[in-house]
C-alpha cells in the first residue's frame, strides 16, 4: 500500500507549524509521521509539535536541495519501520515544494509513498511584501493543488482583490481560508488531489538566484527581560522578515513563545515547556548584520 504524502509548503511566518499542529492534535483517526525541515542549524519548530506516530527533524539546510539526500534516506527508513499511515513533509519557508514531489517519485520510492497535495499555506498580511523579496513565495503559490489563507482576518485587504491576486499566480487551486485553529485538514487527508502532470525537475533551485537567506541565533543563557524583548523586536531591522523562539523571561508564566514576520511580532505564554528547554531565538532574513543583532540582544537579558 502506498502511503499518502501531504507536503505542506508556505513562505516564512506563513504558518505551517501551527496548522500542523492542530492536526496532530486531531489526527482524524490516521496514525500521521512528520518530516519537519527548517532553515538554519537550529530547530525552533519541532518543540512546538504535539507528539506524532513517528518525527523526524532535518535542519541545518533545505530538503530541495542541499538535504535532499537525507530526505530520500530518511523515507526509505520510515517506511521500512512502518507504524503510520499518512506522511507530512514540512518544507523550510524557502524551499520549492515541487523538488521534494519528485523525490517522492524516484524508484524505491514511489512504490511505497504517493503524493496526495502540496499544499500552500499563504500568510495574507504579507504576501506582497514576500512576493517583492524573491521567487519562492510565488514558486510555492504556483507549485500548490491547494492554498490555505492564513490570518486573512487580519490583512485589511480587499478579500476579493486578494483572491484575485492569487489566481494570477495559480489559476486552478481551491482557496480555503485557514484560520489558526480551524484549518480544514479532514478536507484534505487521503483525498488525492495533486495535479496529474507537475513540470519535469530542474537542476536549478528558485531559492538561490535572489539575495541568500541568511540566519542569526542567539541562546541566552539567562532570564530574558519581557519589556527588553518587545523592545527588541520592534526595532528588528528590514532586512529581518522572519524571527522565532523559545525564550525563558521575567514573566508570568516565565517561557514565551516568539513568533514575529513582516513587521508584526506575538508574545504567547507556554504554560508547559518541552523538557529541557532552552531559550533561543533565531531571526531569518536577507543581509543580517550579525554584528548589530548581536548588540542589540546584549539588552535583552537579566
């Protein structure tokens, strides 16, 4: 039996982890495993997911590209240990979704996995500001069976002229609103929806001929002022779009979430911490200037 694959893309911020996690918690009676690649040498994400049957974590590099190995590897051994019947592969906020559809079809491979979608998870508020900075963000909408609105209630943009917008660069895919806490996956799950012909693989990678993606990781190893820290990420420069993390603070509950893209940042209580948490923050961007992050989260401890 080939196991269905939903590979779950969207650009930086756009979401992804949250609905995926909602999922998990939800998994609509399907034993579900994860794939979850992130961009850096530091996973933030996977202490955010609620437990699957069975998680695997690819840092430090893109599964379209420079990890692809790994992920055509890592297939193989999940599906030698068995134990689920449904596969998620989350992408990095970078990463062209269409490259890892393909691995997914290699011999010894396509025998035992099927992509049912890729799915595009949009973050509405800042889709034009992502489409400016490079090609992903339209790869990723272009590449979709299905696109996923995301905080569409917090946009103010013209709905109808948005949907507009997004059938320019994908005219055939269903648009669905996606609210945080009701993504609509009983919709989606083993319902094979992908497109019957994708364009043949490319040796080049959309992610590489714009400005590098470039990241910036800073671990205190103290308490974390609450004020220091919205202070810090109000004045996050330009060129930082993308910042996440896990920080232990001077607040109530101590351990805050942070989550911040395209100029909007949120602070969320984490009543209960994964064991053995440690604080970090990591900020995702074009043209860090490592030097003045650095300075700037000198400030932020206690």
């Amino acid at each position: 039996t080939r196991i269905p694959v939903t590979i779950l893309s969207g650009f930086l911020g756009s979401g992804k982890t949250t609905r995926l996690n909602a999922l998990l918690r939800q998994p609509f009676g399907r034993r579900i495993a994860v794939i979850l690649n992130e961009l850096g040498a530091v996973g933030v994400d996977a202490a955010k997911l609620s437990s699957a049957e069975e998680f695997v974590e690819l840092d430090g590099g893109c599964v379209c590209c420079t990890l692809n190995a790994d992920l055509e590897g890592t297939l193989h051994r999940l599906r030698a240990r068995a134990g689920f019947d449904h596969l998620v592969i989350e992408t990095t906020g970078v990463a062209d979704p269409l490259a890892v559809a393909w691995t997914l079809e290699r011999g010894g491979l396509r025998d035992g996995y099927r992509v049912d979608a890729i799915v595009t998870v949009v973050d509405v508020p800042t889709l034009e500001r992502a489409l400016a900075l490079g090609p992903e963000a339209a790869v990723q909408i272009e590449r979709a069976d299905v696109l996923l609105l995301s905080k569409l209630d917090l946009s103010g943009a013209d709905a109808a002229a948005m949907r507009i917008r997004l059938r320019q660069l994908n005219p055939v895919a269903p648009l669905l609103d996606a609210p945080r806490d009701a993504t609509p996956w009983a919709a989606l799950l083993d319902a094979p929806i992908a497109q019957g012909s994708r364009p043949p693989p490319s040796a080049s990678h959309v992610h590489t001929d714009g400005p590098p993606w470039d990241t910036w990781v800073f671990r205190p190893t103290t308490l974390v002022s609450d004020a220091a820290l919205e202070r810090f990420l109000r004045a996050l420069p330009a060129g930082v779009f993308r910042a996440k993390g896990l920080l232990r603070t001077d607040a109530i509950p101590p351990w805050l979430e942070v989550n911040a893209v395209g100029g909007r940042y949120e602070l969320e209580p984490v009543a209960a911490p994964p064991a053995n948490a440690q604080s970090v923050i990591v900020c995702i961007g074009q043209r860090l200037d490592h030097a003045a992050l650095a300075a700037a989260a000198a400030g932020l401890t206690i």
